[in-house]
C-alpha cells in the first residue's frame, strides 16, 4: 500500500554538493517527491526533532552539526517506503553501509551520515508533520 515516509538530505551532503545525487538515487528507487525544501534550522529546532534521542552520548553534537548548514527535508512516497527508504540509506555507520545504499557512496562518518529516513509509522508522522505544514503536501 502506498505509504508516505520523512528523509533529510543533512548538512554534511548538502555542502559536498550531493543533493541532486542523492535526489536521484531516491527518485530512480520509485519514490515520489510529495514534498521539498531546503532550510536550515536552530539548536532548539534539532533538539525538538531528535527529542528521542536526548538521553544519548552523541545528541549534543547531533544536534550542533544538524543545525550547522543548509538541510533539505524531503516528503516521500511509494508502496512500502519506510523500510525501503531505509534499506535504500544503509547503515547509520557507513563504514558498515551495503554498497549501492546512500550511506555507503555519499557519508563520511557515523554522525556525518547524509541522510535521516524515518524508522516507523508514528515516528515518519511526528516528523513530517515537524517540517511540512498539510497545505504544503496536498
Ligand atoms: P536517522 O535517524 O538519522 O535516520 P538512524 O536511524 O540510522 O539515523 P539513529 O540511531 O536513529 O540512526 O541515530 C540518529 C543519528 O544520530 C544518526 O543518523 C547519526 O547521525 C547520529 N548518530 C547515531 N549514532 C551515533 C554515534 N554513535 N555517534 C555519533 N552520532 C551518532
Ligand atoms: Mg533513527
């Protein structure tokens, strides 16, 4: 059944110049492009976006390089996109990324990874509903 997911192209891509490189790998995968923007965001608003993950080690730094340059959040769909999408990025450590997956050709390091997809339901609707206002996906 189709199924709408929530990526982020993230700052590191963005400066190397990757984002319509990784555009297409994601249009070539099947998925539609429902939504897209490129802004950039403050601590505060990657703090509220990564909120899951405040307890961890690494959340400062996160959310220092999330709000360090441009991003593009991305709205996608297709049958089945959330673990596509995901199957599509590879490992969150590139290092351990399948080869073909955008983690593995466009990441440099395991924060530094490229690219966020959403990793279930509830989590892709938080999130799209975080960056994209409903008139903005009709
Ligand atoms: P994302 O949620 O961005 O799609 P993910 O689901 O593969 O990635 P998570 O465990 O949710 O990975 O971690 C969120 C993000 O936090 C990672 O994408 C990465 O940028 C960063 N991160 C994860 N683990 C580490 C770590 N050990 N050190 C530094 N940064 C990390
Ligand atoms: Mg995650």
């Amino acid at each position: 059944m189709s199924e709408r997911t929530f990526s982020i192209i993230k700052p590191d891509a963005v400066r190397k110049g990757y984002t319509a490189a990784i555009l297409a790998e994601i249009e070539k995968a099947g998925f539609k492009i429902v939504g897209l923007k490129k802004i950039s965001i403050s601590k505060v608003q990657a703090e509220g976006f990564y909120a899951v993950h405040s307890a961890r080690p690494f959340f400062d730094s996160l959310t220092t390089f999330m709000s360090s340059g441009s991003i593009v959040p991305l709205v996608l769909e297709k049958d089945n996109a959330i673990a596509d999408l995901r199957k599509l990025m590879g490992a969150t450590n590139p290092a351990n990324a399948e080869e073909g997956t955008i983690r593995k050709k466009f990441a440099g390091s395991i924060e530094e990874n490229a690219i966020h997809g959403s990793d279930a339901p509830e989590t892709a609707a938080f999130e799209i509903g975080y960056f994209f206002a409903g008139y903005e996906l009709a």
